[in-house]
C-alpha cells in the first residue's frame, strides 16, 4: 500500500506540472508502469519535457 501511495503521489506530482499526457493505461503493464514512473520523475526535475505515449511506445 505504501508503494501505491508513492505511485499517486508522483502522478499527483506530475500532473500538476505538466497535466496528462500518456495514456493512463501505461501503468497496468508493470515494465511500462516503471519506464512512465523513471520518465515523470526526470520532468519533474527538469531533465526531460514531458512524457508521451510514443516514449513508452504505447
């Protein structure tokens, strides 16, 4: 539950920032769900723009 919660709260995070931008569904598939949390966490520290579906080939 505590990982979860980490989970939402970089969406949260993200999505204050930037808004939606890839499809939520990403994050049923656990590879992809890891590869869209690595992404949002480096545009919320400005090492990249925001994240596609193309970045997580979806």
């Amino acid at each position: 539950m505590e990982d979860e919660r980490g989970v939402i709260m970089l969406i949260q995070q993200y999505a204050m920032r930037f808004g939606i931008t890839f499809n939520s569904k990403a994050m049923d598939d656990e590879a992809t769900k890891k590869k869209a949390m690595q992404l949002m966490m480096e545009a919320i520290s400005g090492k990249r723009g925001a994240v596609t579906d193309e970045d997580l080939g979806l």
